[in-house]
C-alpha cells in the first residue's frame, strides 16, 4: 500500500499478453480505478495523425501534446481525445503504428507520465502499459509482467481483429508484434523492461479467471 492508504497495482507486458482485459477484471474487482495507459498513447496518436503531424517531428509531437486533454469514462471504458470519442478509432492498426512512433518521443512521454502519476496520486488504481512498474509507479506494492508465447499473443490479436472485421494473416500480426516488441524494448525513453520486483506471469496457457485470481492473489498478499 502507499503512504497515504492508496493501493496501486502496476501491469506491464507486450502486446497480446492479456494485459488490458486483466486489468480491468482486477480493478473491477477490487472495486478501484483502472487506466488503460496504451490507450493515451494510441489517443494522442490519433490526433497527430487526424492533424497531419510528422510523427518523425518530436518538437511538434512534445507541443502538441501538451495542449491535448484526454479524459476517461471510467465506467464504461471509453477514452476522449480532445473531448471525441476515439474508442473505436484508436484501435486501427495505422493508429497502433503512430502509437509506437510517438512513444518514443521523450517529450510525449513525460507529459503523459505526468498524468498517469496525477491519476495514481488521487485513486487507489490499476494501470496497464509497458514501463508503470519501472518508470510511472516505480513505488508499486504490486506488479506484474504479463507475457505469453508470441503466436499465442498474434492469435489473440487476430481474433480481436477479424471481431472488428479485418482478416489478418496470423504470420503478418506476428511480423508485427515483433517489430513492436524490439521498439518498445529499445527505445531510449522509458523501454519496456520487467521491473526487478514485478512477477512474471506467462499467461500462454492459462484461463483468463486464473490471471486474474494469480494476481488479485498477490494484492491480497500486500493489502492488511
């Protein structure tokens, strides 16, 4: 727990590994916030590319990003950019490309940091992404890495993609993630590492409800 009696739980891990589904049944179930911190990323994505940016311009991205207000609806999990409901348009894969170049502006970074820390100041929550445990909420009591195999992880993000009407090949999303993989861990801001105190999960062959139960397991082991 933090000082102040806020429970914070940090969940870091690629793409495919369950991270943002498990978060959110945690945080569900705990009955506290959740923060889907990739979805920020992919927000101010979108915007860059609605307004024409050149992702390759990290003084443009870190100024516009500081004049960008994303809100949460909480309880339906909605994301506003801008006060626009891009829910739905985040989740393209042109978007998740931007995302991933606008990650590693140094500048975009901090300033979404700034909110993330803000969030977790003034909640007891659950936040999802690929540094909370080792860069946003270093101070975590809880943490997790969550992985899985890569065709698993390509298969679950096939299936989300054929739901939202676009046939992959399962090859092609696997090209992809690992293409997202080594970015995420080599960028200089803020990489994606497992923190040394988070606990690894391989989610490749468990049941989503025991996810969950593993890591609601680990908050009860800090909660008095």
């Amino acid at each position: 727990m933090t000082k102040n009696n806020l429970l914070h739980v940090a969940i870091d891990g690629p793409a495919g590994a369950g991270k943002s589904s498990v978060a959110r049944e945690v945080a569900r179930r705990l009955g506290i916030l959740y923060l889907d911190t990739g979805a920020m990323y992919r927000a101010f994505a979108w915007k860059a590319l609605e307004q024409a940016i050149d992702l390759a311009d990290a003084d443009a991205l870190a100024g516009v990003v500081r004049e960008t207000t994303l809100d949460f609806d909480v309880e339906h999990y909605r994301i506003f950019c801008d006060e626009t409901d891009v829910t739905e348009a985040i989740r393209t894969p042109q978007v998740s490309a931007g995302a991933s170049a606008v990650a590693v502006v140094p500048g975009v970074r901090t300033y979404l940091t700034e909110l993330q820390r803000r969030k977790a100041l003034e909640n007891s929550i659950v936040l999802d992404g690929r540094d909370i445990g080792s860069c946003v909420l270093p101070n975590a009591p809880v943490k997790i890495f969550l992985t899985a195999d890569l065709r698993e992880r390509a298969r679950r993000r096939q299936k989300d993609l054929r739901e939202q009407g676009r046939d992959v090949d399962i090859e092609r999303v696997m090209e992809d993630m690992e293409a997202r993989d080594r970015q995420d861990a080599q960028r200089a801001a803020a990489p994606m590492v497992q923190a040394e105190d988070a606990v690894l999960i391989d989610t490749s062959y468990m049941a989503f409800d025991e996810v969950v139960e593993r890591v609601l397991e680990l908050v009860r082991g800090v909660r008095p």
